[in-house]
C-alpha cells in the first residue's frame, strides 16, 4: 500500500506534502515514498499497486499511458493552479483529454476551478474531485505553528517589513518566449498565439520596470521600513538585484526559505499577479494588486482579494497616505473560500485525500517490490554527456525546436533544474514530519533525493 510523492520545486511543494505525509502516518497504514521527481516517477513505472500523487503538467510531458501502467493509479493535483487562472491555451494543454483519460482521479483546487474546467471533464465525471490543495491546510490557525521558527525569524530580523513576490517573465533563467509556446503544443491558431504572447511579454517588461521604479519611490518616502523582493524561483536573483539602485538599503532582494513564512510575517503583501497572494489572503493579510494594462493573461481573481490599482503612479500616493510611522491603515482582505475548498473553516485538503485513498483505494494498493537502483559508473558518465551535448544544442534556436519536439522539459538548462530541486536528505524530512506531532515511523534512503516512510 504506497502512495508516491514526487517533488518538483522543492520550495513550493516540500513542506505541504511532508504536512499530508504526516497525516497519512497517522491515520493510514499506507506506506509513503517522497523524493525527487524523476526518481518517484521511475519506482511508478517499475512496480504495480503504486498511487502516484502528481503535480500536473502539459501534454507533451505526460509519459503515464493507462494501457502500460494499468495495475497503477494516478491522481493530479495541479501545482500550477489554480486552473481559472490559466488562459484557454494553458489550460487545453494542462487538461488534455488524453492526459484526462489516462489519470485515475483530479483534484480541484475548489468551485470556481472546477466550474472553469468541467467542459474537459464532460465523460470523466467520475473522476473529479474537489478537496482544495494541503497547503492551505496549513495555513489554519491550529497549524500555522508549523512556520513559527521562520515566522519569528523574519520579524526579528526584518521587523515590520513589505513583502513582494515578483511574478514578471523578465530575467528569467529560462527563455520564457520559447519554453511556453513549446510547452503548450499548440496546433491551431499558432501565429495568433505568438503575436498575443510576445504582447504580453512585452506589456510584462514595461509592468517590471515600473514596479521596480515604484519600489524604490515607496523605500524612498519609508526609510525606515524593510521591502523585501522576492524573485520569482525561474529568475536569476543577480540580475533582479542589479535592478535596484544601490542607494537604497532597505530594499532586499532575498530568495530564501519557503514564501509562506515570508506572507505570514509581512506586514503588507504587494504583488502584480502573483498566485502566492492566495496565501496571503488565505491568512487574511493586507494587500495590494498592481499592474497596468492588463491583457489577455490577467485574471479578475486577483482584483477581488485586497486593494487593486492600474496605476503605480496613484498606488504610491494611496501608501503615502496610508503608511505613517511604521503602522498600516489598510484593511485585511477576505479568504478566497470560493477559489480555495480548505479555506472554509469546517474543511480539509487532507481529511477528504484519506477519507478518499480508504474509500477507493484500500484494497488495491501494494507495497514497493523493486526499489530505485543506483547509476552504475557507465551510465554517470552517460548523463555527464547528456548534460553537455545539450549545452550546446541550447545555443542553436533550430536544434532547441527539435528538442522540444522529444520533450519539451529538455528545454530547462542544469542551472535552473538545479535551482528547482537541489537536494533532500534524511534529516530535513524527519525535522519537518515533526513539527506536527506524528505516530512514531520510519525513513528508508532508497537512493540520493529519494525516502520510503513507514508506520512503525
């Protein structure tokens, strides 16, 4: 009885499934196997009876077809939620039916994810469920205690502080213009597709400069109280810090830790269209949403949570008005119960995945049987090549299309991948399965990245 959790972006999701995992300990006797992406996906595909617990992803990545792997079972949890958020292109992509039809279960973030996605899912009704995501289960009040070291932290170090999380497709590590339209595998419509993406990357550029020029007016009239900037996790933190004038010291450029424990201790959240602002409303913070001439990748969703301008000139001024003397007068925003299932106060993500796993799954699970072998020292050498051919092929914009056209995540360079999953070891993953008081278990390294967690 295994359930499998692949990591992708270890700063987004290691936390919120180490959270599930320690529910599941102590309300399941299923077995648990957490670790890097890749190697989860390999123990999938190499034993029977496995549930795998994925994070999502376009088409073109989708390798799990039912008719090869028909003693396991998939569910989608999407991490790059919420659907509504997405354009029609992303989601057509992201909801494929052929990716649908493949998958044993999809959980909704919540009812406007559902109700933005149902016409994907018109002969797979079955297979719909909507529980919210468990991160916002941390986010409640009895377990928000989970970040209480980082929370204290923060506060000590930064004292009263504006946090905001930038969300632009500019210095980025990855080309954002080429790795997108390949991702989608958009067919029809492709020049049409094209001229609105370079638009809005272009409008993008135009709304970071201006946020950048308008951090530095607002660190200008508040000398005395902390910004914090954090870049998005695919730019490249040493070209958002050249950004900033060097004039200003209470600018910090920091990409550290986990975003929620920066949200939870901020004392005003400002964004320009970044989904983390759910957590933010989530915890009922106070926020601010800017961005000018919004387009066709905008979403409403961010105008109904907090203060909303289209105007960096006239959202500097309200903040004038509105800060004195460290002290904010603004107001908290609402949950977003509507967007996210587990904010209401009587539900959670993980109640509904066990109540779920037991009603549907009890009797079909098994436990591991061929656990992950080691490289032998041929096929490091292998992947050592791998690395640097692709280096190359990556400077050719020819090559770098028939590339994507084998798998379009081979467009990712080492630094970036590196960036999203540098590592996992034993004793961070027994650290963070502690912090909420788990039934006694034990970790089993199956290889580097990669843990078996057993009920003892």
């Amino acid at each position: 009885m295994t359930i499998l959790v692949p990591i992708e972006i270890k700063v987004r999701e290691f936390n919120s499934r180490s959270f599930l995992i320690s529910k599941l300990i102590n309300n399941t006797n299923f077995d648990v196997v957490i670790g890097e992406k890749s190697k989860v996906y390999n123990l999938f595909k190499h034993n029977t009876g496995m549930y795998l617990l994925s994070k999502g992803g376009p088409k073109p990545t989708f390798r799990f077809p039912k008719e090869k792997y028909k003693n396991n079972f998939i569910g989608i949890m999407d991490e790059e939620g919420p659907i509504m958020n997405m354009d029609n292109n992303e989601m057509r992509t992201r909801l494929h039916d052929y990716i649908i039809k493949n998958i044993d279960d999809y959980f909704f973030w919540g009812d406007k994810d559902l109700f933005s996605a149902k016409k994907y899912f018109k002969r797979y009704v079955n297979k719909i469920n909507n529980f919210g995501h468990p991160k916002y289960d941390l986010l409640k009040k009895e377990n928000i205690k989970f970040y209480k070291t980082e929370i204290n932290k923060l506060k000590k170090k930064y004292g009263k502080f504006i946090f905001i999380p930038l969300s632009h497709s500019t210095d980025q590590i990855v080309n954002k213009d080429k790795y997108t339209i390949h991702n989608y595998n958009i067919k029809k419509n492709l020049n049409k597709t094209l001229k609105n993406y370079k638009k809005f990357l272009i409008n993008d550029k135009k709304n970071y400069l201006k946020l950048i020029s308008f951090v530095e007016n607002l660190a200008k009239k508040n000398p005395n109280l902390n910004i914090i900037i954090r870049p998005h996790p695919r730019q490249k933190i040493d070209l958002v810090q050249k950004r900033f004038s060097k004039n200003f010291h209470n600018i910090k450029v920091v990409y550290e830790g986990v975003i929620t424990s920066w949200i939870a201790a901020c004392d005003l959240y400002i964004h320009s269209g970044c989904t983390s602002f759910l957590e933010a409303a989530s915890l009922q913070k106070k926020i601010i949403y800017v961005y000018e001439k919004e387009d066709y990748k905008s979403s409403k969703m961010f105008k109904d949570y907090g203060y909303y301008f289209e105007s960096y000139k006239k959202c500097l001024q309200f903040l004038t008005r509105k800060i004195k003397y460290k002290f904010f007068k603004l107001n908290n925003s609402s949950k977003p119960k509507s967007i996210i299932t587990n904010t209401k106060n009587n539900k959670y993500f993980y109640k509904d995945f066990i109540r779920f796993l037991k009603k549907n799954y009890h009797n079909k699970l098994k436990p591991l049987q061929i656990l992950y072998s080691k490289k032998n020292k041929l096929e490091i050498f292998y992947s050592k090549c791998k690395v640097l051919v692709k280096k190359q092929i990556l400077k050719f914009s020819t090559l770098r299309y028939f590339l994507s056209l084998i798998n379009v995540s081979y467009l990712l360079t080492t630094e970036y991948k590196k960036k999203k999953f540098p590592y996992l070891n034993k004793s961070e993953l027994k650290d963070s399965l502690n912090r909420i008081p788990t039934k006694k278990f034990d970790i089993i390294e199956l290889s580097e990245n990669l843990f078996l967690i057993k009920k003892i």
